[in-house]
C-alpha cells in the first residue's frame, strides 16, 4: 500500500497546486470585480488592488501549471507582505488579526515554489524536457529502491 501511495504522490501534489491555484484566484476575482461574496477594491489604491491582481494572475497561471514556481514565489511574497504590513497592526498571532488566509496562501504558495507543479501541468506540454526529467527521475528511484 505504501508502495502504491508513493506512486500517487506526484499527482496529489499536482492536485494540491490545481486546488491552491483556484482558492487563489477566486481571491482575486473576489477582490477585483466584487463577486463570490467578496467587497470590489478601488481601482488602483494601494496594497490592496495590486495584491488582487496577484491573485488573479498568479493564481490563474499555478492553477493551470504555467510558470508555477515563479508565479507561486511572487503570490508568497504578496501573501506574507500582505501579513506583515496589514494584518500584523490588528494583532500577533493570525487568530486575532484575521491574518489566516494570507499565512495559509503564503506558506502553500512557498511549499510550491519548491516542489514543482507536479505531472499534470501546462508546462509539460510545452517542454520537451519535462518528459525525459521525469523518466530520469523514475530511473533514478529504480535503482535507489532497496529490496523489501
């Protein structure tokens, strides 16, 4: 069964980024065009225009799997900045600043950056050598496994 599990694990995190990418967008749509429940941002005032653009952009592009660590890497950064200079006012810890959603996006965002848009990517249709990366790393494990 373990066995099984590890063999699903690239696409559990390509379906843990599609999840993260659309949360993230709906952020955005939220906050830019005033649906899903969420309160229209002025156009142009900062933080909170610009972090909504972020959203939905980098958002949309970790949702498809396009430019994912970049993307991710630059909706991190929004998310802690957002923590630190407009949420960390109201209080320290998260609970009392309603600072969780930017922790949460922050650090999933951050944990994307460094384990890649997983099998199910945009980018792998576009890249040749996402293919043969992926056949040298399942070469790889082959030979590292120890017998059982």
């Amino acid at each position: 069964m373990i066995n099984n599990l590890g063999r699903a694990q690239p696409y559990a995190l390509s379906l843990f980024r599609i999840v993260i990418g659309l949360l993230f967008t709906c952020h955005g749509i939220a906050s830019l065009f005033g649906l899903l429940g969420g309160a229209q941002v002025p156009a142009g005032t900062w933080p909170g225009w610009y972090a909504a653009v972020i959203q939905l952009a980098g958002g949309a592009l970790v949702l498809l799997g396009l430019g994912t660590r970049t993307a991710a890497l630059v909706g991190s950064g929004s998310m802690a900045f957002a923590y630190f200079d407009v949420h960390q006012q109201r209080g320290l810890l998260p609970m009392e600043n309603g600072g969780e959603a930017a922790v949460f996006f922050c650090w999933t965002l951050l944990l994307i950056v460094f384990s890649g848009p997983g099998p199910l990517a945009a980018d792998r249709l576009f890249s040749s050598r996402g293919a043969s990366r992926d056949e040298t790393e399942v070469r790889r494990e082959r030979r590292l496994r120890v017998p059982a």
